[in-house]
C-alpha cells in the first residue's frame, strides 16, 4: 500500500533559554493510507510534539514532511487550507479542548463553517448525522460540554475532527484521560470508523497496551527519536530494541498463558533531559546491553528485518 504520509528527518526543537531542547529529532517513518500506526512513547518522548508537527500546530525546525506526495512545509495557501482539513487531531482532554461557552452542534459546525462545506439545514442534519454516528444524539447539539461526561466529551471531539471529511487523523492520547471501562468503547468506535471512513491514523498513547489492538504497525519513541517500528505482531513476539522489550516486559500477562511470560526488565533511573541528551545512543544511559561503541556511535535507523526498523548497535 502506498504511503499517505512520509516523514524524513523530522526535527523539532524549542529554544529554552540559550540551549536547545530537541524534542523530536530526526525521525524518519511513513504513514500507509489506511493504516493505523501506534505511537508509544514516555511524556517527554516527544510523540506529543510529533502529533503536533505533522498536523501543524508546530512548526518543524528541519526535515521534510510529504503527504500524499507533496511537501508539507511548502504549500501554497489554498494547499495548506486544504491540509487542514484533511488533517486533523483529537486531543487526550476533551475538557481542555472544547469551548464551555460553546453549544455542541456550534463545536462541531465551526469547521464546517470554516471550509465552507455545507450550511443552513444541511449543516445541522451534517451535525446531527455525526452526532449520531459517534453514539450520541441529535438533540445533544443544543447542549454544553459541562453536560456530558468525559468518554461522551471525547466523543465530541472526534465528531468535530470528522465533520470536515479528513483523511488523516492524529489522536493524542485519546483515551488516557478516561476510565477504564469507557476506553474499549472509544477505541472501539475509532475502529468502526476507520473501517467505514477509510480513515488513516496515527494513534498515540503512553503504553504499548492501549494501542496493541487498534495498530497495524507500532513505533516507539525515546527522548525524541523512533527506537522501534514494526508491525504490530512482530512487536510483540520479536521485540528487537532492549527499550521495546523493557517496555513489553512490563506489560502483565496472565499466568495460564504458556510461553507468554517474560521476565519484567527494571530500568535503571529516569530518562536524561532532552535538553543535553547522552551521546550515541539515547539509551544508553539506561540500557541493560550497553556496550562501548553504544556512547561514541549514534546507531543507524535501518530496516533489520523485513518491515521491522530499529536503531540499535546490537544488528
Ligand atoms: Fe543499548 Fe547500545 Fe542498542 Fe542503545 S545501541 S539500545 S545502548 S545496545
Ligand atoms: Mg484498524
């Protein structure tokens, strides 16, 4: 399948007094259309930033950014209208992310509005058409978000994302904020959606746990870089990079599951600032399988096994 979205060398940094913090840098991956990529990451990897890039709500320091073929940096302004809404983002706070001044039916409406798509009758029956199709109702339109709860906010949220007919959807934690009981149900829908839609997306969430069902493919970042990407199963049962596998590790599996148990790998200490990141390997400070060549060489990002990259001395 061919590739909606093709990162190379993406960098972002932000300036924090007169240093440098290099929240995502260089990291190279491509988005299939249709797919769904899971992006699993520490807070601070910087999986929030890249969210934020490729949407662009950031402005990239370096790289380059091609979807659907045409470079993201260099739009004209109708192309870039144009991006915006075909690209979209649902945030992790759905309470943080819409107006509580605003009536539902109005959140979802502004873009509609903005990019002209439909109005009068035919943008309220859009509104409750969505409405609907998230699992909620029409009538919820005239309401506030104070009146529903967390897992129906985000709801909301996706509805507003899909009410401009994007192609390509970033979701930012969508579902940590929320109770465990609501989070099947939401990633449940987002499946749903995918399926009908033809929906790309790239999912992002803070363990490996919340994005193993819903992902085609998984990637792992630390300290700004991509350590891991492969296909969802092959994460799984073949973790290359000692990250990945810590990270696996930590995951409970049921005790009857034979063969299944791996041993829980302890990491020493927390990760370095991305401000004055280790040399070489950015893990080394905390990898169980550091060897010398680990501080004085970056490892490549390269494709060790069919589909499945890492960076990492050990292949
Ligand atoms: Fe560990 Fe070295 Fe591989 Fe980094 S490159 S993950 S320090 S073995
Ligand atoms: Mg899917």
């Amino acid at each position: 399948t061919q590739a909606m979205l093709e990162v190379e060398n993406l960098k972002k940094y932000f300036k924090v007094g007169k240093q440098s913090l290099k929240a995502v840098d260089e990291v190279t991956f491509s988005v299939r259309k249709g797919e769904t990529l899971g992006l699993v990451g520490e807070s601070g990897s910087g999986k929030s930033t890249l969210g934020r890039t490729i949407v662009g709500l950031n402005e990239a320091t370096g790289g380059r950014m091609l979807f659907e073929g045409k470079d993201v940096r260099h739009l004209n302004k109708k192309e870039k209208k144009n991006y915006n809404r075909i690209v979209q983002m649902i945030f992790q706070d759905p309470h943080a992310s819409l107006n509580p001044r605003m009536e539902v039916g109005d959140i979802i409406g502004e873009g509609i509005d903005a990019h002209r798509l439909a109005s009068g009758k035919e943008r309220m029956e859009r509104i409750y058409r969505l409405l609907e199709r998230v699992g909620l109702q029409a009538d919820h339109a005239k309401r506030y978000p104070h009146e529903f709860s967390g897992g129906q906010r985000q709801r909301i949220g996706i509805a507003r994302a899909l009410a401009v007919e994007p192609k390509f959807i970033v979701a930012d934690e969508p579902i940590s904020a929320l109770d465990v009981s609501i989070q099947a149900q939401v990633v449940n829908l987002m499946d749903d959606l995918q399926r009908d839609m033809g929906l790309t997306f790239l999912f992002i969430a803070h363990d490996l746990g919340m994005v193993k069902h819903i992902s085609d493919r998984i990637g792992v970042m630390y300290l700004g870089g991509f350590m891991e990407l492969a296909d969802s199963g092959d994460l799984f049962s073949e973790p290359l990079h000692p990250y990945t596998q810590a990270l696996l590790s930590a995951i409970p599996v049921p005790s009857t599951a034979k063969g299944l148990r791996r041993e829980r790998i302890i990491l020493k200490g927390d990760p370095p600032s991305p401000i004055s990141p280790p040399s070489g390997c950015r893990f080394r400070t905390r990898c169980p399988h550091v060897m010398d060549v680990c501080a004085s060489a970056v490892p490549e990002w390269k494709e060790v096994r069919p589909k499945h990259w890492t960076a990492c001395h050990l292949y």
